[in-house]
C-alpha cells in the first residue's frame, strides 16, 4: 500500500507539478489535500505545456484517478474552466473525484481576499487574490459552505445569510463597499450542484480502500514548507498546511499510511509575494537566475524573487516533513556560472546560526553564510544518468545531498518529463 507524499520544500514553484505527472504513469491516485486554485502546477509533455491551478497534475496520465481532498478549497467557476479547457484539448477529466467535505471558495471570499489586502497596504501578504485565506478562515470560524451544502437548498441559504452576517457589516461599515445579496450567491452557487455531482463522493473512504487494495496514492501539496500556515515564515505564508501532516488532515488518510515523502527542491530559491528572503539577489546573477529559470507565476503572472540555494531551509524542510528523499529540480538553470554560492548557515546579529530561527525578528534579520562551489559550462539537459553529469554539477548535488539531510534521488535537468535523472526509484 505505498502512500507517497510529495511537496515544495521551499517556498512554493519548485516543479512538483513535473514530478507529480512523472510519476503519474505509475500511480493509481493523484491527490491535492490543501490549498486551491492560488497553486500553479506547469506540467510539459513532448511539445505540449499544461498550467494546472486546482486540479492534481496527475489528470494528464490515463490511467489515474486524480482527488481534490476534503482539505481543499474549490472555486466552482475556476473548476469547471480548467477541466473544460483540459476537454478542449483531449485530455479525459472523467475519472475526476471531488470531496463533500471541501470548502467552497464563494465570490464573497474573492472579494474578502482584495479587500483586505487593498486594505493592508504596505503590510500587504501579495495573496494571489483567489479567496484563499478568507475560505480557510470560514472554514475554522465554522461558517464555511461545503460542497456537499449545494445539495440541500435551505440550508445553503441559511449557511450563506450566516457567512454574510458579519461579512456584510465589515464590507459596508469598514471598507465602504456594497453589501453581498445572499440570494444572487445561493443561485450562483446552485447552478454549480448538478454539473459538479458527478464528482463529489465519500474521497476518505475511496482512499483508504483503495490503499487496503494496493493500489499506488499520491499526494500532491500545493504551495510549498516555508509558506505553511503553521511552520512557515508567517504571516508572509498561505492559509493551508502543504506539510507533510496536512496530507493526512486533508484526505483522511492516517500518517501510519504514509510511506515515503518526498520534497521537491529547486536547485536555487525562488519566491512570490512578501516576506523576509535570506538569499534574495537584487544584481544581474537574480535577473539571471529569473531570465534563464523563467520565473514568472503561473498563477498571477508575477516576476518571482530569485536568489541562491538555501540548505538551512532544506535542512529545516527534512525535518519539519520526515523527508525521505529529495526531487532536485531546474539544476540546468545554474550552467554557465564559474562559481555557485551556496548558503550553509546565517549570521544572525554577529553569530553564525545553523538551523532555522523559530523567531520571526531574527529570520528578518538573518545573512546568509556562503559557501562557493565550482561551477559548469556543459550543457546538461540531455544527461539520462548521475554519470553523464559533469564532475562539478555531480559535486554541486553531493554537496546540496549533504547539506539537506535526506537523499536526493531524482534530478530534474530541464522542464520536460524526460528530462529526469532518476537514482533511486520512488515506487
Ligand atoms: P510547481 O508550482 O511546484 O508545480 O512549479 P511551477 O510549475 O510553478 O514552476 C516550475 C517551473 O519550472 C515550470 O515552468 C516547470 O516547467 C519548470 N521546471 C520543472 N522542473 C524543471 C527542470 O528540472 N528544469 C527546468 N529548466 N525547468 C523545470
Ligand atoms: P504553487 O503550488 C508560490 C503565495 C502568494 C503569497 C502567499 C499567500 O504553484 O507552488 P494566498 O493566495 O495563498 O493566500 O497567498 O502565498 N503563494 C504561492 N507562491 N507558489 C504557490 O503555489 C503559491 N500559492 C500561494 O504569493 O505570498
Ligand atoms: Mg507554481
């Protein structure tokens, strides 16, 4: 009954969608259990490129049944445009499975989410402006609309009046906006019921008969350790827990399951919307690393701050997710450079420190300690084995494998599905 859990071990954008849909072929059940359509999965196949947002990157193998988890929030309307738009170009969506026990993302929330940040100002988080924090704070508040609330009409209505209650109060009093009808969000939501319940069934049940079975599980974490809500640089984070415990808390299934997790780690770091960035470069190596890696969001179309390899977060991501191996992605992106900074530990008011700072004052203030590495020129994107790597980029991994705590057992050398230097295998 293998259960594999696969998640960002930076700061989100690692290429999990990549190593979600390779390994795709081999599992029977691809499965989000956090966050929604804020995550932005690009998958490339031959010459064909796929931009997932809500939907699991396993929908693009056949064989596999891809789960949206009860720990995610859906937005009807961002649902039904990805799968038609996946319609459109062949791929079957029809083996789809959503939980009753998701959250909806209502219009609402949408609003909440602009309003807020709007609101913010400076201090704003830079959200992706999908609904996503104020869903999840419905949700805990206890005044969130399940999927399985569309089936039942009065209380739907009394479910949303409750929601705009207080919403109503704040959007008028505070942020002089117009009140929300909770007549027009019942209708809208309603005209989702019939087209989404084909769909919707018991996932916690499917999910655990299905391993009771030996069927292959993979869960898919949307965003990534440094911006969950519990372990990551907060408040600069998202509302959901990509950690390894939010697969079990986001699909039912229990952590005695789980049998490998595995972090998708970016041979540099990247990052998009506020918060402190240790790494962070602000010359032409960041333009570089953001030119030649194209680091731009999927989802918001954002340029993403780039900087250097961070090991203290990969060391911190090993723990805080009981990494059992490491996915090192995009390490074509750092050909060309004669010497590779890699960050082994901080200074933190004139001390060196090795491990992540629990406080937030100090992760602000926290510079990086560089190691230098020897670079390569060689163009590696063809490399099929370890050995096919040039000697400095084989050291470079040794060097990052060291550092990280667990082993890395893939390596991604460019975005495309075969461009996969596999060590050890994962099933
Ligand atoms: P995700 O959110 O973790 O799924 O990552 P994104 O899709 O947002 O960003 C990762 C980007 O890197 C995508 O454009 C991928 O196609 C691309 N990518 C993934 N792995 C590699 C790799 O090994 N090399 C290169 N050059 N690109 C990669
Ligand atoms: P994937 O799955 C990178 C960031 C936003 C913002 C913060 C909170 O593609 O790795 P939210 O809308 O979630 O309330 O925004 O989290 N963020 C991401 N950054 N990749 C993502 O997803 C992200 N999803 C949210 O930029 O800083
Ligand atoms: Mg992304």
């Amino acid at each position: 009954m293998p259960a594999l859990v696969l998640l960002g071990a930076q700061w989100g954008d690692e290429g999990k969608g990549k190593a979600t849909d390779l390994l795709g072929g081999s599992v029977d059940y691809v499965v989000r259990y956090q966050g929604g359509n804020n995550a932005g999965h690009t998958v490339v196949v031959g010459d064909q490129k796929y931009a997932l947002h809500l939907l699991p990157s396993g929908i693009l193998s056949p064989g596999c049944t891809p789960v949206i988890g009860n720990g995610v929030v859906v937005d009807p309307s961002v649902l039904f445009s990805e799968l038609s738009g996946l319609n459109e170009r062949g791929v079957d969506t029809s083996k789809l499975l959503i939980s009753g026990n998701a959250h909806i993302i209502t219009p609402y929330n949408v609003t909440v989410d602009k309003v807020t940040e709007r609101f913010l100002g400076k201090r704003k988080i830079g959200t992706t402006g999908r609904g996503i924090g104020p869903t999840y704070a419905d949700k805990i508040n206890r005044v969130g609309i399940r999927v399985q609330d569309l089936y039942d009409e009065s209380i739907l209505t009394q479910k949303v009046e409750a929601a705009l209650d207080a919403k109503n109060q704040m959007l008028t009093k505070l942020y002089n906006r117009r009140a929300i009808a909770t007549g027009q969000v019942v209708e809208e939501l309603l005209g989702y019921a019939e087209k989404l319940r084909p769909y919707v069934t018991d996932t916690v049940l499917v999910l655990n008969q299905a391993l009771e079975q030996d069927k292959v599980v993979l869960f898919e974490g949307g965003q990534g350790t440094l911006l969950d809500i519990d372990h990551g640089t907060y408040p600069f984070v998202t509302s959901s827990n990509p950690t390894a415990g939010g697969a079990c808390t986001g699909s039912g299934v229990g952590p005695t399951k789980i049998t490998r997790v595995i972090g998708i780690l970016k041979a540099y770091t990247t990052r998009v919307g506020a918060g402190p960035f240790p790494t962070e470069l602000f010359d032409e190596d960041g333009e570089a690393l953001r030119r030649i890696g194209g680091e731009r969001g999927v989802t918001t179309g954002r340029d993403r701050r780039c900087g250097w390899f961070d090991a203290v977060i990969a060391r911190y991501a090993t723990r805080v997710n009981g990494l059992t191996d490491f996915f090192l992605t995009k390490l074509d992106v750092l050909t060309g450079w004669e010497q590779i900074p890699v960050c082994v530990a901080y200074e933190i008011d004139g001390k060196r420190v090795e491990e992540l700072p629990y406080s937030q004052s100090d992760f602000h203030h926290a510079k990086p300690v560089y190691e230098m590495l020897p670079g390569w020129s060689e163009d590696i994107t063809g490399a099929k084995s370890f050995s096919d790597l040039p000697k400095n980029a084989q050291a470079y991994v040794k060097a990052l494998e060291e550092m990280s705590g667990a082993p890395i057992s893939a390596i991604g050398v460019g975005p495309g599905r075969d461009e996969t230097i596999e060590i050890n295998s994962f099933l």
